[in-house]
C-alpha cells in the first residue's frame, strides 16, 4: 500500500450493500476497512424471518444471514470498525479522509453504504413488535400475511400502492390515513378505491400496536372527533417515507431533494472516489437483494479506480 493510507478502501455501513461491498473488495486484495456506528447487518438484522433471498429455501432469520455476511467479509480481510462517521473530507487530488468519532481514517476510495430509515410514527407497540406483524415493507413481508387482515398507515404513493400490493395476499387491507383525501398520485388512488379487499378509515391517528407477541389489534383516534376506536389486525405496515442516512455528505456531494445520494449507472457520485450503494441512493426498491447488487456494483467500480491511480 502506498505510503500515506490507513487502507484502500473504507465501506461506511454494514448492511447488505456495505458487506456485499467488502466481500468484493476484500476478495480482490484491497484493503477493507468496514466502519459501522452498532453492529453490522443493517436493517436486515432486525428483520425476524427472511424468506426471498435467493439460495435459502427455507426461511433464515434476518440476524443469521447477516452474520454470514460478516463472516464471509472477514474471512476475505475485511476489517471491522466500529464508528460514527462525521464527515469525508476529498479536497486532496488522491487522499479520501473518513472522519469519525473515533479518529481518521485515510483511503484510495469510500464507498458509502448507511442505509436509510423508515420513518416511525413512535406509538406504543411499535418498535416491541418490529417484525412480529409490524413492517415497514409491504413487498418485503406480504406473503406473511396470507389470508391475514392487516392495517396499512400512510396515504402517499408508497402506502396506497403497497397496500394495493398487499391485498393479493391479506384478506383484508385497512388504509389509515390523517387526512380526509390520499395524497398519492391519482392512478394510484383510483386502483385503490375500486379494491373490494381495501377499506378507508379517514381523518384518523394511530395510538398503539397491541400485542403480546405479535400484532393482534391497533388502536385509533379519529383527529375530528377525538373518538377512539380498536381494529383487531394480524399486521401493521408503517408506510410513511424513508430517511436516507447521509447527512454526513452534505456539501461534499450531490444529494437529491430527499437526501438520497446522486449515484450514476457506476454508483460514482459527483466526487471521484467516493461511491454510493444501497437504501442510502435507492429510494425505490429497498430489497436485500438489490442493495447486496448495488455493493458489488460499487465495489467493482472503486477497484477500476483505484487501479486507474496508478
């Protein structure tokens, strides 16, 4: 390694782009460091049963497969840090500077991987039963929900087409909404309103997710009214947005009007040698699957870099 870096090559995130991102460039002889603020698996890892990721047949539990992840990165070399980053620093023609909480780190390349957030709502109930009937991705856990009735909170695009999605599987979808008209695009809503297998409660809060072990019944205020009511469900999806974690780049690279990193085809962002993989550049599909194909992408973009340094 030249003289002056701590390594090739520093992934930020742990989930299933950043991993994926290590294994590829831990395996072609880069140096790998992995910096995560907790431990690494992302999303994935507090997710209960998995059961659409490709080569496992039966369903696997979303902290093992992310531990297998782990354990494939390392045993390629990949090194595992743990640390908040603040700040990428790439004024210097070559030098990418991480900063963290824990000190610098000095590389060829960033790939940046942190993932974004579903936006939680905070009631009572949520976050226990996060993943036992609570979910935050309609195409991700409807098959779970088969037969089952659920409760769909949010009236913007990805709530009224994923509820609409749900209603293959669900017997049952009930939309809750705060307002008293969806704010998705009008397509959308038509679909929606002429699904025999969706209802609409307007104008109306959620107060708690009930259930001991997983989601048997929500409880409601109606905004109006202040009239309080309960609706026995098997699931709830929590479909009000996503926050991209990239506060960190602001004024380094180019975000969208959402905060979603501007990544091309290559996964190059604006700035040479900081790439860009997964929930934290792709606001549409938010699959394992598509993040762990993002990570390679990035990976196998900042090794052609790196090698075109010289």
């Amino acid at each position: 390694m030249a003289e002056g870096f701590d390594c090739d090559v520093v992934i930020i995130g742990g989930g299933c782009a950043g991993l994926t991102a290590a294994i590829y460039t831990s395996r072609a002889m880069l140096k790998t460091i992995l910096l995560d603020k907790g431990q690494p698996g992302g999303q994935l890892a507090t997710t209960h049963e998995v059961e659409n990721y490709p080569g496992f047949p039966d369903v696997i539990m979303g902290p093992e497969l992310m531990e297998r992840f782990v354990q494939q990165a390392v045993r390629f070399g990949t090194e595992v840090r743990y640390a908040e980053v603040a700040a990428i620093a790439a004024d210097h023609p070559v030098v990418r500077v991480v900063r963290t909480d824990k000190g610098e780190v000095r590389c060829k390349a960033v790939i940046v991987a942190s993932g974004a957030d579903p936006k939680t709502l905070g009631v009572p109930g949520e976050d226990r039963l996060r993943g036992r009937g609570v979910s935050y991705c309609a195409t991700c856990d409807a098959p779970f929900f088969r037969g089952k009735d659920v409760a769909v909170v949010g009236g913007g695009n990805t709530a009224v087409d994923e509820g609409n999605y749900l209603t293959k599987f669900a017997r049952s979808v009930t939309l809750i909404h705060r307002r008293d008209k969806l704010r998705a695009d009008a397509i959308i809503q038509e679909r929606a309103l002429k699904n025999p297998k969706m209802r609409f409660v307007w104008d109306t809060a959620l107060l708690e997710v009930v259930g001991a072990e997983a989601v048997e019944k929500v409880r409601l205020v109606n905004l109006k009214t202040g009239a309080e009511s309960e609706l026995a469900v098997q699931g709830c999806f929590i479909l009000i947005g996503t926050k991209p974690n990239t506060e960190f780049l602001r004024g380094l690279c180019e975000l969208d009007a959402l905060g979603f990193v501007k990544v091309n085809a290559r996964k190059e962002t604006s700035v040479p040698g900081v790439f860009a993989a997964g929930d934290c550049e792709d606001p549409e599909w938010r699959q394992a699957v598509t993040a762990a194909g993002f990570g390679c992408s990035a990976a196998l973009a900042a090794k052609r870099y790196i090698d075109g340094l010289g």
